[in-house]
C-alpha cells in the first residue's frame, strides 16, 4: 500500500479521534440501539412471564354463587378476592387502583338460572387502558373453560354425548422451530444495527471534505506531491473505519446480549453462533466503506459545510427506503434482495437467524453489492478531484 494514502489515512483519523464531541456521538450512536433491543426484549419477556410468575388478583362479586369456578380460578394461579357488592362508578375506580387485574360480577340470579339451565350472565370489568391484557385474558380463557365443562355434563346428564356436537376436531401440528418463529422479529430487530454505519460515518466524511474546503487547508493538501486517489482513497478510509469498527462493535453486543436474555420464555431463540456472526460482520464491512465514498462524493460537491450536512442527512434516509418497502408489503426473501445494499445485510441476519447457517452466495452478493459501489464512487471522486475549480468551487 502506498506511503502517501497512509499518510493522509492517519492524518485524517488522528484528526477526527482528537475531537471529543465527536467521540462522543460514536459511543452513543455504537451503544444505544444495542440497549434499545436488549431492553425491548426485555420487557417483552417480562410482561410475558408477569402473570405466571406474580399470578392474576381477581376481585369477584358473588363468589359464593359459583365455588366450583373460584376452584377453577384458583388452580390457574389467579387469586380471588371476595368483593361486596358495588355499583359501576364503583368498579370504575377499584380499576383505576390497579390493584386487580379484573372485577368479576356474577347477576343476582346467576344460581336461579344456573340451575334451570338458562345461561347464567357473568360481568367481567377491566381497563383496556391498563397493562393487564394478558392477566384478563387469563381469566377469560378459564371462564371458557368452565362454561365448556358445564355444557358436557349437561349433555351427558342428557343421555347425549358432547362430541355430538363437535362435527370436526382439529389438530394443530407446529414444525417451525424457536429459531424460525423468531427470525421475523429478531431479525428485524437487529436490522436497525446496520443504520449506524451511515450515521456513525457522516461527520468524518464531512469534515474531511467540506469542512476542510472552507478552512482552506484542502488547497494545502492538494499542493502535496501526492494522486488525488491517494488523497480520497485515505479520506474515504477513515471515515469508513468508524462505520466498521461501530457496527462491528454493535453486531458483537447485541449478540451477546441475545444469548443472555432468556428468549426461550417467549417461544424465541437465537441460533447464531460466533461463526456465524463473524461472517454476518465481514459481510457488513462494505456497507460503512459505501456510506463513508457515498459522503465524501456528495460533500465534495456542496460549496459550504451546511450544505454538505443537508445533502447527506436526506442522503442518509434513502438506504432505509428498501427495507421500509419489504417490510411493508410483507415480500417473501427473494436472491435480488442480497443485491440491494443494506436490505441484503439485513435479509441476510434475518435468513442466518432463522436458518442457523450461512450459504456462500448471500454472503457474497451482501459483500459485492456494497464493495462494488464503494470503489465506484471513490473512483469518481478521485477523478473529480483533479479539476481545482470542481474541488475549491469556484
């Protein structure tokens, strides 16, 4: 590798390293969405093992007219509470409480009914507002239960059997695994990882260009001894290095955040190994090296370095595009997708969490469809380059 596009390489870190406010966006943006995903799951397993872990507080009106419901509820880990009779501004307020999931109000002549084999009417309150969805669920599906067991024995005291009345019996066969049934979600989950190495680029790729276009030290550097593919190639590559560096550092957190998080308590796993994600991270290093060229290209062509930031802000929004569509008309994963940037890394993780391997052309196509565009435009900007008036616009 030649000693000049070294130089500028070094220089340009060097100088990008040096200012904190700018080490400080990249920590921030290389951390905070690994966070992000790691506390979403979170409290998605949380609020999924809430009711069988603390149970369903259960106020009940007229539990004595139906013990053999309270028993019900009670072998499904919900606690009744016996509750004098209240009206409904009543109820309204022991919900706000939210020290129950739910108000259970049997009618006043539920056991007359019960009895003469009329259906018994059974008040079920709750806040749909409230973060108990899944414990009223809970309640009604043992009230399911019980209105189906009263009806069997009906039957049979009837000198009918209940399966006369069940035409057909259906039979569930699931064959995904925990690792296919994820995929969709984690996957898409940890697609927004690739975002960042069109953030985490931008600043080091304006300042090298724009930035140091109206500091006037750009014409210092073109007075060099040196090719304009040696003064781009090392700007484009410390910018670059960022992207990989933090995107790398992102993919590695989030996998280890994964594998710790109990994903198996909400019917998920994640099947990727190291292996694997070293693949997925090779495949992604391109991806930073495309933003990093896309920005140098466009900042060398704005006249002012606001004007650079307005460019590639816009600019930055249009890798997202693709994956906002595929997601949006729910399209099947097709081979054209690993031709796409940033929607072939993001189909490929998806594809690798749900398959648990990795097959040589995605990883290429993923590697070759940023790689290819990356040296295009670096090549461009080069060539660019060599006209003074384009690069001091004038």
């Amino acid at each position: 590798m030649n000693s000049k596009f070294l130089i500028v390489f070094f220089k340009e870190l060097r100088e990008t390293l040096r200012d904190k406010r700018t080490l400080g966006m990249l920590a921030l943006f290389t951390l905070l969405y690994p966070l992000i995903i790691g506390m979403t799951l979170h409290q998605l397993i949380d609020k999924s093992t809430k009711t069988e872990r603390e149970g369903v507080d259960l106020a009940v009106i007229g539990a004595s007219k139906a013990p053999t419901l309270m028993a019900q509820l009670g072998q499904r880990n919900i606690t009744v509470k016996d509750t004098p009779p209240m009206n409904e501004d009543a109820i309204a307020e022991l919900l706000r409480g939210k020290k129950v999931a739910a108000v259970l109000r049997l009618s006043d002549n539920f056991v007359e009914d019960y009895y003469a084999m009329r259906p018994a009417r059974v008040e079920i309150w709750y806040d749909s507002a409230a973060e108990s969805n899944a414990q009223r669920r809970e309640v009604e599906d043992v009230l399911e239960a019980y209105g189906s067991n009263v009806t069997s024995a009906r039957l049979l005291a009837h000198g009918v059997s209940p399966v006369a009345v069940m035409p057909i019996q259906v039979q569930r066969y699931d064959t995904g695994s925990n690792a296919s049934r994820s995929a969709m979600l984690v996957g898409s989950i940890m697609g927004v990882l690739f975002l960042p190495a069109f953030m985490l680029t931008m600043s080091a790729s304006v300042d090298t260009t724009a930035g140091e276009r109206e500091r006037r030290s750009l014409e210092v550097l073109m007075a060099q001894p040196a090719h304009t593919w040696e003064l781009i190639g090392g700007k484009w590559l410390a910018a670059g290095i960022l992207g990989v560096v933090g995107v790398t550092f992102e993919l590695v957190l989030a996998h280890v955040m994964l594998k710790w998080l109990p994903l198996e308590e909400i019917g998920m796993s994640w099947s990727l190994g190291w292996g694997e994600l070293a693949l997925v991270c090779l495949a992604t290093v391109p991806l930073s090296l495309l933003a990093s060229a896309l920005y140098v290209t466009l900042a060398m062509n704005s006249k002012t370095f606001k004007e650079a930031q307005t460019i590639l802000s816009f600019a930055m929004i249009v890798p997202i595009i693709p994956g906002i569509v595929v997601s949006f008309l729910d399209l099947k994963t097709a081979l054209w997708m690993y031709a796409v940037p940033m929607l072939s890394n993001q189909t490929l993780i998806k594809e690798m969490s749900k398959a648990g391997d990795a097959h040589a052309l995605p990883l290429l196509l993923t590697f070759l469809c940023s790689a290819i565009p990356a040296l295009l435009l670096v090549a461009y900007a080069s060539w660019r380059m060599k006209s003074e008036r384009y690069v001091l616009a004038v």
